[in-house]
C-alpha cells in the first residue's frame, strides 16, 4: 500500500492523470482499473477517474505485485567493472544493453549479468532492479553505480534524490548549438499516444539540464557536456531534441542518422557510504562514438 498527501493541489489535478505521472509504474488505463476496482481511494472513499484533487487528500494506492522477481535468472554476459568494493561497484555499461528486465526484455539486461556475478543483492525477491540506484538508455553507454547491499543502495539513492551526485554526458548534436553555456528547464511528461516516448509538457515534472559547448563542428554539428540535474526518463534527449539540436544517432527524437545514439555518460561522482570520501570516475568515449565523430568532422570540411 502507498500513501500519498496531497499538501498543495497540484497543476495536474484529475487523479487518473496524476498518479499516472506520480508513480512511474503504472499508467492512465492501470490506474483507471485500480480505481474502478477499488484499489485507490481518497480519504478511505472510492471516487471517479476525474476526480479533481485538493489540498489535504490523501490516497491510498493499493499497487499490483510486481512481477515474481525469482523469475529472473542469471545470466553470464560481460561487465566492464572499474571500481568495486565490499558496497557497491561502478561499470562501465555497453550501448544495447537494457539495463533491468522488463515485459519487453526479460533476459539479457545488467541484471541478469549482475545475478551471475552475485548471488546476493539488495532488493532482490521484492523488485526487478536489485541493486540499481539509477539507470541508463538501452542507447545510452557508460558509468553507472550499482548497490551491493542494502544501506548502501538507501544511502546513494539518498544521494540521488538531493542532487548531490555529479553525472556529466557527452553528447553530439545535429546544428550549431548556441549559446556556448545554458540551462534547459523545462518539465517532461510521458507522450500520451506513443508510450514510449517523452515530451515537452508544462503538467510534466521538473527537469532541469546544464550544458557546455565543447566543439563547434562548422555549422553541422556540435559536441557537448551535458550535466543533468534531475533524472527524468529520456531527459537529455528530450531537452536537447526540444531546441532543435536532437542527438545524432536518436531514432526516437529525430536525431540524423548513425551507427548508434551519441550519448555517453562519461563522468560520475558520489560520496561513497562505506568509507565517506567523494569518489570520482570517468569514462573515456568509446570508440564507436569516436569513428562517428571523425566522419562527421571530414564530412564537414
């Protein structure tokens, strides 16, 4: 069961759409036939898919268990590790590879190679994401952070959850990118035809994203560090995609054709919970991307 207060009568305000938002999970039609079955109820009452929100309302969600996680199975697949201790490790992950199992990829994902590698993680038999503090594209490569037990994983999504941590992208877009330095802040929310997709939406959540220019390649394309400050799914292929300059390589965004997405989480750094000290990482760009940038650099001689 989860509780939530409502303290100030938010901007999406019909419960279906909501809680649609609130809690990843679940979407419109899921949380329509939870209310239908009585399975959501504000204040202890049943009420309607339209029902308006005010201040003060608590719901109770009663959510459907997920799938058995012990349904999972360990798989032997590579995992480029480059840091680990008796907490936590930090790889280095592959574009391709899905990070957690879903009804779309049951096996082959970060999950499957990290059951392999060990046998005890936290979370593990009451979630599919055992061990994940925060997770990145199937497209997108490079550094993640992965909990080995369980105060470890409360403590960095702790981290998460403040801002605290440091995550830095190197992405190359379509177009001269200006200005040199700026801010993207604007809210995302899921498409509301295709699913699989995010926009743009002033009734999304928050999303902020610092960038930097770090290459004008003449007028057709510019790299650049991306910094975001909240973690929304798709956030920087969203934003960069909403002023025009969508990633190459992005299929889903509009991005030019390319071999893969040039999208790489290259830098990462936390304060490690075991031992209290800020822990620094960096991923150098994986050859693929580096191929895909020296054409781009001949083709615009």
């Amino acid at each position: 069961m989860r509780q939530i207060k409502i303290s100030v009568k938010p901007k999406v305000h019909r419960i279906d759409k909501f809680l649609s938002l609130k809690i990843k999970t679940l979407t419109r039609s899921q949380v329509k036939k939870l209310i239908k079955d009585g399975k959501i109820l504000v204040g202890g009452l049943k009420v309607e898919p339209d029902y308006e929100l005010q201040k003060d309302d608590v719901i109770k969600v009663e959510l459907p268990p997920p799938k058995n996680p012990l349904e999972v199975k360990p798989e032997e697949l590579p995992l480029k590790v480059i840091y680990e201790d008796n907490g936590l490790l930090v790889l280095d992950k592959e574009e391709g590879m899905v990070v957690h199992p879903s009804a779309g990829h049951p096996a082959g994902t970060l999950v499957n190679a990290l059951l392999a590698r060990y046998s005890k993680l936290p979370e593990f038999g009451e979630s599919l994401r055992p061990g994940i503090v925060h997770r990145l594209d199937k497209e997108t490569s490079g550094l993640m952070v992965v909990a080995k037990d369980q105060k470890t994983l409360e403590e960095l999504k702790k981290q998460f959850r403040g801002r605290s941590v440091v995550k830095k992208y190197v992405a190359l877009v379509g177009k001269r990118l200006e200005p040199e330095v700026g801010t993207i802040e604007k809210p995302i929310a899921r498409h509301p035809v295709f699913r699989n997709k995010f926009i743009v939406e002033m009734s999304g959540r928050e999303a902020k994203t610092d960038f930097r220019v770090l290459e004008h390649i003449g007028d057709k394309a510019t790299l650049v560090e991306v910094s975001p400050k909240t973690g929304r799914t798709h956030q920087i292929r969203v934003h960069l995609g909403s002023t025009g300059h969508p990633i190459v390589g992005d299929k889903l965004y509009g991005g030019r054709p390319a071999p893969r997405m040039f999208l790489h989480a290259t830098y990462l750094e936390f304060k490690n919970p075991k031992s209290g000290k800020v822990e620094t990482f960096l991923s150098p760009l994986p050859s693929k991307l580096g191929a895909i940038l020296d054409k781009i650099k001949k083709d615009s001689k």
